[in-house]
C-alpha cells in the first residue's frame, strides 16, 4: 500500500499477500472434488446443480451477467451440513422445485443473489439453519414461497431483501425465531408479503408490503415479536394477527388496503403503538381480541376508523384521533369493559362514537366529538 497526495509519496508498506484463498474457475458443476477455503467462480452455466454438502469456508461466486440453471435436481444449489459458505449471482430455477436449499447450514452468507421460477416450493429456503445472513437478495416469481425459513431456524439476519410476484408468500417465517428482517419489500405476492407463522422472538424493521392479499400477516400462536415501522399499502388486509399474542407493533401506516388497514383476531395481550390508518375499509379492527393496548392511533378517511366488535373485551385504547371517516369514527359492538382515554371525533358522515348491540361497562375519559352528523349514538 502506498499513501500519496500531490506532493509525493507519504510512505509504503512491505509487500505481502492479503488474501490467501485460491480463487478457482468452475465450469462444470463438479462438487465432488471441492476444497475447504475455496473461492469458486463461475463464468459459465454448466446446467447442473450443485450440493455443498458436508463443507466449510466455501464461495460460488457467479460472474455478473451469468444465471445459474440445473437440468436436475431438488435445487440448483444445495447447501448441507456446511458452515461458512458465500453465495453469488444469478439463479433461474425453472424446472426445479427450488432454487436454493440451505439445510442444517450456519454462519454462511447469501450476497447480491437473484432467484426466479423454481417451484412449487421455494426460492431460497433455510432448513434448521442459524446464524447465516441474507443481504441484497432478490426472490421473484418463484412457485410457492419466495424465502422460507422454517424447522427452527434462529438466529439468521436478512437486509435488503425482496420478495415479489411469489405464488403464495414472499417471505415465510414458520416456526422460526429469533430472526432479524430489515429493509424489507415483499409486493405482488398471490397470499401474503410477509407470514409469520407459529414464529417468536422475531425483530422485523422497515417494511414495505404492497399489493399482496395480507401484508404482513402474524397468525397460529405467533408471540413476543416487534415490528417497527412498517407500510402496508394496497393490499386487502394491510397487517393481519390471527391467534396471535404478545406482539408489538409500532410505527405502522396502513393505507388504500381495501379491507382493514390493521385488524387483530382471536389475539390477546398485544400492543399497537404510534400507527395511522387511512383510506382503508376499516382502519383498525378488534375482532374477539381481548387485553390489547393501542396507543397515539389516528384513524382517517376510512368506512369506519376503530372497530371493537365481537367480545373483543377489556382493551385499552389512548390517544386516538378519528377524522373523516365515511361512516363511523369508532364503533364498539358486542364488547365490554374496553377503557379509551383521549378519544378525538371529528368530521364523520354518520357517527363519531356510536356504541351498538351489547356494548357494555366501556368506560370512555377526555372525550371530544364534533362535526359529526351524530356525535355519539347509543344502541
């Protein structure tokens, strides 16, 4: 290394070798006679999949411009048994179940990697794999679900990712926990962008959901995971729980979601704290979810802002402003024992408040409606 500016020379270090791997040229899909700290390039498809398996400190690098194809196999690239693998390029899985399968694979690493058309399972999937990282990595059009992790993956961190035009979800988290999504975009799927499904303990940051059925869909005892700053647009259900419990949300806007903007049900004890939900069907909606705590909610130019119906019961709702909503502000229904405190109703086409069938002993504090057809209405 040499330090110079315009005036000359600053000083040089010895020459020395920095990096000792051998980079190696491989054209042929040869897996059989692979070396353990090995750099392998590829500058050429050979049409045949390739199995990492029982291996360590292993690259497949693929030359840009270049797409990985196999003619058989479960998988273009099948990582098993194996730590410290790096993976790179391009993959069209079609004709193949799926693209990449990592299986009981740890501290590896997915960089700049695309993966299309495998199907009828997935683009990238970890299986019982922890502590491998997922950055840039592109899922598209694959067949079932664009990135898996399931079969108690833990501990994986994925940034950067899409996840798109998936013919069921972009990316699935089944029973997986402990895992990091940050930056993530999973639009155009067929069911949902983002499923978490019996996942705990995950950390899920700067989402965007767009297009799918269900954004972000948490469901079958999914618990103890954050969201933070989430946007879910243009979807029929904007975030969705479903018999989910202890999860915290914050920082979520749902919009133009043609049915909820974020509903919780048959979900206990969760926590929803600074969202707006706007131009949905529903804004935000309880359905027989009980202990829930919603705060610093603004709720505005939906059917109806708040919902609480069906023995949703003993929720806490604070801070909430409804303006603009087409029919109702918010509508408590066949529920009891709800507390809301600083409640703000304004400019409704029917009711700011109305409290219909079965609304019982919900205990309303620091109240205002105005500009309502009805301010408040009692069944």
């Amino acid at each position: 290394v040499t330090v110079s500016d315009s005036i000359g020379v600053w000083g040089s270090t010895p020459s020395t070798v920095w990096w000792a791997n051998p980079v190696v040229v491989n054209n042929s899909a040869d897996t059989l006679n692979l070396t353990d700290s090995t750099i392998y390039l590829v500058t050429s498809d050979p049409g045949a999949f390739w199995l990492l398996q029982d291996a360590a400190k292993l690259a497949l690098v693929v030359q840009p411009g270049v797409t990985l194809t196999a003619s058989s196999g479960a998988g273009v690239v099948i990582g098993s048994n194996a730590d410290y693998l790096w993976l790179e390029g391009s993959i069209d899985a079609t004709g193949r179940v799926n693209g990449v399968i990592l299986s009981a694979v740890s501290f590896s690493v997915l960089n700049n990697l695309t993966v299309t058309n495998a199907g009828p399972l997935y683009g990238v999937s970890l299986e019982n794999a922890s502590k491998n990282r997922l950055t840039s990595v592109v899922a598209s059009n694959n067949g079932f679900i664009g990135i898996n992790l399931d079969s108690a993956s833990s501990n994986n961190t994925l940034a950067n990712v899409t996840a798109s035009n998936n013919s069921r979800h972009g990316i699935r988290l089944d029973n997986a926990s402990n895992n990091r999504l940050l930056g993530v975009t999973a639009s155009d799927n067929n069911f949902d962008g983002i499923s978490l499904d019996n996942a705990s303990f995950n950390t899920l940051f700067d989402l965007n959901v767009n297009n799918n059925v269900t954004g972000v869909n948490i469901l079958n005892s999914s618990s103890n995971n954050t969201l933070q700053a989430v946007k879910a647009s243009n979807n029929r259900f904007g975030i969705n729980l479903l018999d989910a419990s202890a999860n915290t949300l914050t920082e979520v806007t749902a919009s133009n979601n043609s049915s909820s903007g974020i509903s919780l049900s048959r979900s206990s004890n969760n926590r929803l704290l600074v969202a707006t939900a706007s131009n949905n069907g529903v804004g935000v909606e309880l359905f027989a979810a009980s202990n829930n705590t919603l705060a610093g909610l603004t709720v505005n130019s939906n059917a109806t802002g708040a919902s609480i119906r069906d023995t949703s019961n003993s929720n806490t709702l604070t801070g909430v402003t409804a303006s603009n909503n087409s029919i109702n502000g918010i509508l408590l229904e066949a529920s009891s024992n709800n507390t809301l405190v600083g409640v703000t109703a304004s400019n409704h086409g029917l009711n700011g408040i109305r409290l219909d069938t079965n609304a019982s002993f919900n205990t309303f504090s620091d109240l205002a409606s105005s500009h309502n057809a009805i301010g408040i209405s009692l069944a």
